[in-house]
C-alpha cells in the first residue's frame, strides 16, 4: 500500500522554534539550579543535552495539523500553538525518563541514555550505588519534566474555554499513558496474559495517546474545530499511533538494522510483549521460539533464527496486515470527515503526508 | 521553651470536608480505572487506602491560618481553600510515593506503605519481580499525584491572577521538594559530603518547604495577603518545618518508641544523614559510631550503645538547640509582622498554636 499525495508549496518550518523555546527553558532551567548546589546543577545540564536534538516528532505533527486547520493563523494563535507543542515534547520526555527506570534501560537508540551517561560518570562505590543514583535522579527528573508540562498546559495563552479543554485533555492524556505503561509491566511480568487484543490495546494507550491522538487534538482544540472533528482527530491518532507502534516493532525484528536507529533484536532479548510475539504465542512454533525469548544474551544466530520462526509462523504477515488496516481506518475516517465538512481537505492531506513518512520508516 | 496561648472559641473544623473531597476524587478514579484493566483498578484501590485515612497536617495547616486571616471568608473562599487543602494532600503523596521508591521502603508507621501491599500481594516468580512491580507500580502512580495536584491548582476557581499566583507557588514547592530530595540521595551517597549546613538546607527545601511553606503561602495567598506577609508566612514555614523535621530525626533515636509512629532506630539503620549524625561526625566520637553507622542488622543493644553515644558526643543537645533557634526565629518574624500590621494577631497565635502542637510531640 502506497499513499501518493500532492504536497501543499513550502512554508516555514515551525520546528525550529520549538527548538528554541526548548532551548531557552533549558538554559534559564540549568541557571535557576545552581541556586541548589552543583549536583542538581549537572543534572539539569545532563537533562538538557539528552532532551534537546530529538526529531520533534510530536510537536511538528500539531504545528502541520494545526496550520492545516488554520491556514491564517495570526501570530498570536502561531505563538500559543508552538508554546503547547512545546509542552508535549516535556512530556515525551517526562514519560521516557520514568520509562526508562522501569524498564531499566540504560541507552537509547545505540546510546547512553540520561540513566546510562549519569550512572558511568558518577564517583559512587558500587555499581548498584552508581545505578540507584543515576535511577533516583531520574525519576526526580522525571517529576520536574511532568510537572513543567502540566504547567504549560494550564498556563496557556488561550481563552479560558480553551485552557479547560487543553487541561482536560492533557490530564486525561497522562491518565491513559500510565495505564498503557502499568498494563505493559503486567504483561511483562505475566501478571496478566498476553494475548493480541491486550498488547493492541496496551499500545494505543502507552503510545498512540499521547504521541499521535494528543497533538492532532490539541491542534484541533487551538484552531477551535468542533468536537467532533477533535473526536475524529482522536480516531486517526488512535490509528496512527499503533500503526507507528507495529512498524517499530517489526523494524527491531525484520529491519535493516544498519538504516535505522533500533538496537537490533532488542525486542527479542528484553522480551518484550509485542504484537508479534503475542500472535506468535497463539501458534504451534511458539515452542521453539520461547526457550530463548527474553534472553539477555541471546547471539546474533539465535536472534536470526528467531526471526525466522516469527516469519514461518505468519507473525510477521499478520502485523504487516495489521499496520494496512490502521491506514486504512484513518484513511476512511479522513475521507468520511472531509465530506461531512468536519475538516478541510488540506487538514486531511497534512495527515496523509504524516502517514506516508510513517511507511518510508519500513524501507 | 513553653508556648503559652489561648485557644480561639472553637469553630467548624474544616478538615472532614478535605476527607470528604478526597474520599469522592478516589471513588471517582477507582470507578474510571476499571476501562483500563482489572490490575490498573486494583492499583487505585490500594492507593486510596493508603492515602486515605491520614491525619491531613497540611491541610489542617492551609485551613487554620486562612480562617484566620480571614475571619468572615464566604463560602466560595472556604470552598477554594479547602479544594487546595486537598490537592496539597495529594502532592504530598506523590512525593511520599517517589520518595519511598528512591529510599527502597516497605513500610511507614510500622505497616506495609503501598510498594509493600502490592509486593506481598503479587503472584509475580520471585521476589526481585515482585519489587519490580510495586515499584514500577508507585512510579506510575507517583505520576498520577503529582499531575491530579498540580490540576487541582491549575483549576482552582479562584481569580486569574490568584491562579497564576498559586501555579508560581506549586512549581517553586516542586523545583525545591525535588532538589532537596536529591540531594538528600547525593548525600546518601557520599556524593556530595555531610556537614551540619548542607544536611539542614535539605530538610528545608525537602521538607519544610512543600509541607509548611505551601499551605501557609497559599492561605496568604487565597486571603489576598500582601506579599510581604506572604514572604514572611514562608519564612516562618521553612523554620516550622525544620524544627518539626528535627524533632522528628531526635524522636526516632532518643523517643519514647511505644509512643509515637517511628520505627526505633530506623534512622541509624538506615544510615541516614541528619542533623544530629552530621553533628557527631564533626567529634571525635564518630570514630565509634562508624562502625555500626546504617547497618542493616543493627541490634537493639548496638542502637542503644550508639544512641548514648550520640547524647555523649553533644548531638542530641546541639539539635534540641537548633530546634530552639527555630521556634525563636518563628516568634520573632510573627511579632514582627504583627507589630508591622502584616498580619492579625489572630492569624499569629493560630500559627503558634500549630508551633505548640509541634512541641507536644517531643514527649
């Protein structure tokens, strides 16, 4: 399946002040520390070289959307709408930060995470005093992180109709990341079973809320759409998300693991409970897969070998599947709002576009 | 020190309404947390029973002294102050939950804390999952406080600029609670050294500040206080709060342990760094404390040993002064702002009989 779509003429690229108002907050963050000594002072400093130089990936897709949805947005609606993007990235990282404890991940996409980098460069006796140093302070940081996006929130240069609902749905946004992330670790721990609806549902939760249904309806909400456009908007992030959920995990497996930025195999040594394996569960190869999933030490051999039981036993064909009708769902509801009038077919084609780069991410 | 005042006539006791408050938000949360999974409702459930039940210090603190700053406040301000009053309850138990993650507890007050009840209730394989689950669990949960507090001031119905007053107010008590925190990790450490003036600034900024500063800023604040009685209200809190921290660190080594809530000795067990262990440290004594400092197994002959060594060495007194030189500076700041006509006599006295409270504890 291929989206060809006809992209609008250039205008500027919003991203780049997101960036910079990142940057500001960091630096007056980093000066405001040192009032509470030189530890706290290198962990803000830390914090900002780990959070800035992401790909932005959140906050373009509401400055797209929310451009889409209001072509001429005067500079102050601009403004507000870099301001909540913004935001939402100190969220991404908030819940990567606590992630990453739980998980206990030490790098990220081949390298030292904020956890890895403050747990090597630490002067603590032990290992484990180095780990539980560099976990506490991520979890405090995580606090900080949290904090200062809600903050963001409620601080909105909106009018107060439009501060409630941003306050409503950033809250119930939060509500849903942390149930997503607490069934993750049940499934984990075979507290609960893993079956393929579970891990679906536990990924639109952990991900797709806050990464996709977030900024599409925080555009929504800016550019004052109605409810059910927002509703719509939602759908397609629901959609999107998981979408962006099973590519990566099909990419950690089957990807060239040379052009992307996933750890190869991770997945398969963290034994992870992914759409993949939960499908693979429910078939007679499971048996010669499981002896050696979630193996810390698991050779290149044994992974490759995996891989392919994943595809003999029709894993990897029934995601593939699945990623389809996610694209196809989104591509029905834009179509249906677009005729109902509910958003203009610009908005429609911006979300298109952010799902064609979606499927340049298999290659 | 004595503290001799008369009790104003007794008047409706507002702290059951913040019970109340607090009894329907969770009943609220455990019913909207079943869509998401029977483990996410349970985790809820054993929240609400720790959080409950408490005996609302803060609260009571915040609802005091605004009553006595404004005497005849209508309903709409009562109400106000009380919605507070509560999510002040609810951050204090975000960061009772980090806290305990961070500091490994399993109990408080001698009972299992939320980590110990879901551990021993988990079906998880071993003991190390078991953890890993309640603690994963807490962080999440932490979460969820710190966000829910941090709404309910995002929220309060209150006028715009007492709003932003009040959103200024909780990110400094978080910015501060955190850096106190961590630095109290740092010291536990080793990572950054022990002395009198580093261990008392943390038990300022992670203590005193969210649990005495807060509510007596904010009932200025709600009352329309000037901000000089507001920066006065903070002062007297932060020494309030360290002169309570310090009774605290003198009644877990030389209290009577039938009759307050600590666990004998914990502290020394331990290995935590308060005022009276950074005092001893400074003697030649502490070449004899040493040895069994944060042991583990420390038996209750080794704990007594040590605790009249720490009576011998002059810590207790020198903390039993610092706690004087708290309640001195207390008395003079508030006969200051009164002499100032910054603040009533009424709201002074309702403050020191929350300052006499504290001086019961020491029995």
């Amino acid at each position: 399946m291929t989206v060809t779509v006809t992209q609008a003429a250039p205008r500027e690229d919003l991203s780049p002040r997101v960036e910079e108002m990142l940057r500001q907050r960091f630096a007056l963050h980093c000066e405001n520390a040192e009032a509470y000594g030189t530890e706290f002072a290198a962990l803000w400093r830390a914090t900002a070289d780990h959070a800035l130089g992401g790909k932005l990936v959140r906050p373009r897709l509401l400055l797209d959307i929310h451009r889409a949805l209001v072509p001429s947005a005067d500079d102050s609606a601009t403004v507000a709408a870099v301001d909540i993007a913004t935001h939402i990235e100190l969220l991404h990282y908030a819940f990567l930060l606590h992630d990453d404890v739980i998980d206990g991940d030490l790098t990220r996409r081949k390298r030292p995470n904020l956890i890895g980098e403050l747990a090597a460069s630490t002067p603590a006796t032990s290992e484990e005093d180095s780990l539980h140093w560099a976990r506490s302070s991520a979890i405090l940081m995580g606090d900080l992180m949290l904090s200062a996006a809600i903050m963001g929130f409620a601080r909105a240069e909106v009018s107060a109709h439009a501060r409630r609902r941003l306050l409503d749905l950033v809250e119930q946004t939060i509500l849903e990341t942390v149930a997503g992330e607490h069934t993750d670790v049940a499934l984990s721990h075979g507290i609960i079973a893993s079956d393929v609806d579970t891990v679906l549902t536990m990924s639109v939760y952990k991900t797709a809320t806050y990464s996709f249904s977030l900024p599409l309806r925080a555009a929504a909400l800016l550019a004052d759409s109605s409810d059910s456009a927002e509703a719509t908007l939602q759908s397609v992030g629901r959609h999107l998300g998981l979408a962006y959920q099973l590519q990566d995990d099909l990419l950690c497996v089957f990807g060239d693991h040379r052009t992307h930025g996933k750890d190869a195999f991770s997945d398969l040594r963290e034994g992870k409970e992914t759409a993949l394996i939960a499908f693979a569960r429910s078939t007679g190869t499971w048996e010669r897969i499981a002896p050696r999933f979630g193996s810390a030490d698991l050779s290149l051999r044994d992974a490759t070998a995996m891989r392919d039981l994943l595809r003999e036993c029709g894993a990897e064909r029934f995601v593939v599947g699945l990623i389809g009708d996610q694209l196809d769902a989104v591509y029905a509801l834009l179509s249906e709002a677009e005729l109902a009038g509910e958003i203009s077919s610009d908005a429609a084609r911006s979300i298109l576009v952010s799902a064609s780069r979606l499927e340049g991410r298999q290659a």
